[in-house]
C-alpha cells in the first residue's frame, strides 16, 4: 500500500456557503468582469456588483413562488449565461440544484426528478418543457416547470419584486458549509444513476485548493476562462465555482460547433476541455496543412514541438540546434494554432479521460501546456492534477491539496479529503459500498511515483482477462488508438478470449476528406467503407501505433470497423463521452464474434 498527500493551501469556512462568494466579489471587486455574455452575438462583460443584483432578482422570484430552504430545484439547460445565474440563484434562495443533461431522455428526466424530488425544474427550451409535461403526472412532488427561452427569469424577476433584501439576506445564510448544494446524478455506465450529494464544503475545499495551486492562471482582472462543457457535468461545475471564487471572467458556450470562432472572439487566457477536444485541435490543424499541401511542413513542427517538449525533462534541456528548429517553427505553425486556441493563453486543464503523451509533449511544445488531471463527481471533480510549474506528462498529477490518494494492495485507488461527496442520495447501500472506514473506493486502479504523481492504468471493472490468463488494461492501448484522425472510438474486446481485439468507429468529420484524397467516392460512409482495404489500412497504423505502447499478450490483433459512431443518442456513450461497455457488447455481439471466427 502507498499513499502521498498534500497540505491544504485554502482554508474552508467554518461557517458559510458558496453564496459568500458572489457578495464578497461585489464589496471587493465591483467594477471587475466576473462573467460575460453573449448579447447579439458580442460578448457583454456582467461586473460582480450586476451578477450579484441579478442572482438576487432570480432569488426573490423563487422564494416568492415557494421554493423552500432544502427544495431541490431542476435546472436542464445547455452551458450557458443563464445557468450559471440560476445555479447561484437557486443556492440563494435556501435551495440545492440538481443539474439534469439537456440531451436525458424522458426516462433519464423522469427518474432524475422522481428520485431527488425536486419541488420545480428549471428547462432551456421548448422541448424540454414539453418533456416534462409528458413526465407531470408521474411527478407527484413537482409543483414549478419555468422555461428560459419563454422569458422565465424575467417573470421571475418581476414576481419576486416584492421580496425584500433582507429576506434574501436571511435565506442565503441558512446552508452551512456541510449542507448540500447539489445533487449530481453520475452519468452511469451501467444501470441507473446515482444522485451524488456534493456540499458546499466540498466545492469550497476543491475550488479553493486548485484556485490556490495554479494561481498563475486565475489573477482576477487579467484572466478569463471559456466554459464549453456541459455545466451539468461536476466538471463544469468546477469550471463555473473556481471562477466565481478567483474571481476571473467566465463566459459560456451551449456547444462546440463553432468553438474555434467562439475562442478567437473570447481569446481566453485558460481553457478547460477534455481530451477529445485537443485532438480535434490538433488533428484539424493537421488536416488543414495537408488540403494547403503543407502536410510535411505540419509533420516536422509536430516532431519538432515534441522532441522539444522532452528535452524540457531532460538534464541540460533543450540542445542549440533543436532551440533553433523549434524558434523556426514558432513563427511558420506554433503562431498559428495559438491563434485557433485565442491567442491569450498558455496554459489549458484536461480532465475525463486520459490525453496520451504525444498529445501532451505536442501541446507543451508550442507553448501551450495542457495540465491533465484526474477526479470523477464524488470527489467533487479534480481530485488530482498537474501542477503549472511541475507537470509530468504521461500522469494526472498530484493530489489536490488537502487531499490524499492512496493505493490498495489490488492497485484500486483510494481517496481522502474535504472535497469528497457526501453520500448517495436515498441510497444507502451504494454509499457504504464506496465509502470506507472514510476513504472513497474510485474503481480505478493506478500508481504513484516517488514524487506522488498518480498515473491512472485502467478500471477494476473493466479488466479483460484473456484465455490465457493475461490481464489487460484496455484504456492505455484505447487511448493510443482514438489519437488516430480517422478514429472516432475504440473499444478493446478480449475477455476469455484467445487474443485481443477492437471494435472502431471512423470519424465522420474526417471521413470524408479522407475519402476525396484517396479516391473514394463523392459521399462515402463508414458502413460504405468499412470493408475497403485502403480504410483498413489507415485504421491499422493507428492500431500499430497503439500496439505500441503495450506488450505483445496486449496488443490488439484484429479489429473491426464499425458501421457508424458511438453516441450518446445511440445509447452506447454516457453525457460525458464514455463509453457504455456493456451497452456495446451486447448490440455488437455478433461483430465481436466475427472476430474471433477463423
């Protein structure tokens, strides 16, 4: 057993909650831009003194349609201005949010709002209304449904006129810092979600603590940071509270259609994402070399940026004449791709998968450093991350101070500390499962270093043992094989089998400049391809290079192209990208047979 912990760098109150954060802003920085908005497509600075006027307004609208001190409230919204504003209005008014994916189905809702009881929802648009009304009648605890998009916080605003300010005081100090402020429903990879109780301690002693660690990249005034993740995700939720805590300008995006416009209009200093954004950053700069005919060019920047990258860890560092590759490079391609990322910043946090070395040495290499860390929503998000002036590619991190991660004897890490949830709602049993003699059991088993940097190797759960005994973790060689342009996902297959295998999707966003480049006709589908031998070929390198990242008894021998990708809306991937194995395993049965056929 091994353990490594860190000292706390933030105190939590003793007393107080998250609310304390928005009043504290406006007496102490009331002109500053804490938030901005998008109003007829320009982005509007919100001062704290305005956001905190504002939550106020959408506060008394509440209390004066009854929302009690303890109601769970339902907010179904994308990422945007508005949910972080009823998030805070919500904890205003004595209540606790319980975020709700705008893309749940109507059974997802149904249960979400059943279990926690939630005594009003708060929805987007008109189809999410229309959702829940179909949901009413088996909703016997719902009393509100108000929609944003018909003008809800306005009328909320009015109807709470009357509401004074010192009842708005009052109900705003009634949480303490061990009450709950949200109930998050985990995603679920397999059976029903689990309502997550996350306190207003446990945000405190997270955000405070990574506020405080990287404090380079939250100086209030001079940083800002995009939010494109699902606010409804604990990772967004980290997102939001730090920067209210920094404070530091916070903006929001509904998606990530138009990303590379909404970074170059936003030009954040930080960016939040997961790994698959990255990749398409980078394989989209790529892409677009090559269509210039500058592909060499690109290749050569990408090898030089890592080589770079590397050498940072080496005794004596960079040599003279890689220094003098890599200035080269900085004026024909770095320049460049910083300008897609906004131009301002140098510094990004990746979390909810693992991002793969190449992709952060690259990143590191043209200046851009992406600090990957490590956390799941009963530790409140990060549980572990890079620090900003000691990163270790290839790991998460250290603990979050405060904090200590342990490994038991099986290699299943263990977790200790201020920020971890809890309980699960109404659910006993599951709690006492997870929460041992005090420690938080993750599921996910890894290691620590001599310095305390946990690397994360794969699930206990998902552990595939092969016919001969062999047992491999799938994440490491999944990861190496989805850096691939043309791979959308990857899911090793194997377990009492003789060998290992994969099923692939292709990425329909590069398929089809792939097909026009190598000859295939106008309009080709992966299920129109995936039998064609110059596809399979292109999937094999990314297989290669997986492959090599593992031992030969690991390695993937055969894999199959899957007629389409893995989404959500097929069933097959949670809100937060992963992906549902067992979902897969059963509706793909017969290609994972075809396998092992022969």
């Amino acid at each position: 057993m091994r353990e490594f912990s860190l000292p706390a760098l933030y105190e939590v109150p003793s007393d107080g909650n998250l609310t304390d954060l928005i009043r504290r802003n406006a007496a102490q920085h009331p002109t500053t831009a804490v938030m901005a908005r998008k109003v007829d497509g320009a982005w509007q600075d919100v001062t704290a003194t305005e956001f905190l006027a504002e939550v106020h307004a959408v506060a008394k609208g509440l209390i004066a349609a009854g929302i009690r001190p303890g109601d769970r409230v339902a907010l179904i919204s994308r990422t945007r201005y508005e949910w972080v504003l009823t998030d805070f209005a919500i904890w205003t008014a004595g209540a606790v949010t319980v975020p709700v994916y705008e893309t749940s189905s109507p059974e997802q809702i149904q249960w979400i709002l059943g279990d926690s009881g939630a005594a009003a929802v708060i929805v987007e648009s008109p189809g999410h209304t229309a959702t829940v009304a179909a949901l009413r009648d088996r909703l016997p605890e719902l009393r509100e449904v108000w929609e944003i998009e018909a003008g809800a916080l306005a009328a909320l605003k009015a109807s709470g006129a009357d509401v004074s300010d010192a009842e708005v005081d009052e109900r705003s100090g009634l949480a303490n810092a061990d009450d709950p402020a949200t109930i998050v429903y985990t995603s679920g990879t397999t059976g029903r979600p689990k309502g997550c109780v996350l306190t207003h301690r446990n945000f405190f002693a997270e955000c405070g603590n990574v506020v405080e660690r990287l404090s380079p990249l939250f100086r209030t005034g001079e940083c800002s940071v995009l939010l494109f993740l699902p606010a409804a995700h604990v990772f967004g939720r980290l997102v939001e509270v730090a920067a209210v805590l920094a404070p530091i300008r916070l903006g929001c995006v509904p998606d990530i259609k138009n990303l590379t416009d909404e970074l170059q209009s936003f030009k954040p200093t930080l960016i939040l994402g997961v790994p698959r954004v990255f990749e398409k950053v980078y394989n989209s700069a790529r892409a677009k070399a090559q269509a210039d005919g500058k592909g060499k060019i690109f290749d050569a920047a990408a090898e030089t940026a890592i080589a770079y990258s590397k050498a940072l860890d080496a005794p004596g560092g960079p040599s003279f004449g890689l220094k003098l590759k890599h200035k080269v490079f900085t004026k024909l391609v770095y320049g460049k791709l910083h300008t897609v990322l906004g131009g301002r910043g140098e510094y990004a946090i990746s979390g909810g998968a693992p991002l793969g070395e190449r992709l952060g040495h690259f990143f590191r290499g043209i200046g851009f450093t992406v600090l990957e860390g490590y956390g799941l929503t009963e530790s409140c998000a990060a549980t572990a991350f890079n620090p900003w002036d000691r990163t270790k590619i290839g790991t998460v991190g250290q603990p979050l101070p405060g904090s200590v991660v342990r490994i038991a004897d099986d290699g299943e890490v263990l977790l200790h500390g201020e920020h971890i949830f809890k309980e699960y709602w109404k659910n006993e049993t599951a709690t006492a499962d997870a929460l041992v003699d005090g420690w938080f059991r993750t599921g996910d088993v890894g290691t620590l270093d001599e310095d305390g940097y946990l690397a994360i190797t794969g699930r206990k759960k998902e552990l595939i043992v092969t016919a001969g005994g062999k047992n491999v973790a799938p994440a490491v060689i999944e990861d190496r094989i989805r850096a691939h342009a043309l791979v959308a996902e990857c899911m090793v297959v194997g377990d009492a089998r003789p060998f290992v295998a994969a099923l692939v999707t292709i990425d329909e966003e590069f398929l089809g400049r792939w097909a026009a480049e190598n000859g295939k006709p106008a309009g080709s589908t992966a299920a129109s391809l995936r039998e064609d031998a110059d596809l399979n070929a292109a999937v094999q390198q990314a297989v290669d290079d997986g492959n090599a990242a593992v031992s030969k008894a690991e390695s993937v021998r055969k894999f199959r192209i899957l007629p389409s990708q893995f989404t959500e809306e097929s069933g097959h991937l949670t809100p937060s990208l992963k992906l549902k194995r067992n979902v897969v395993a059963k509706d793909y049965a017969d290609e994972v047979e075809a396998l092992y056929r022969g």
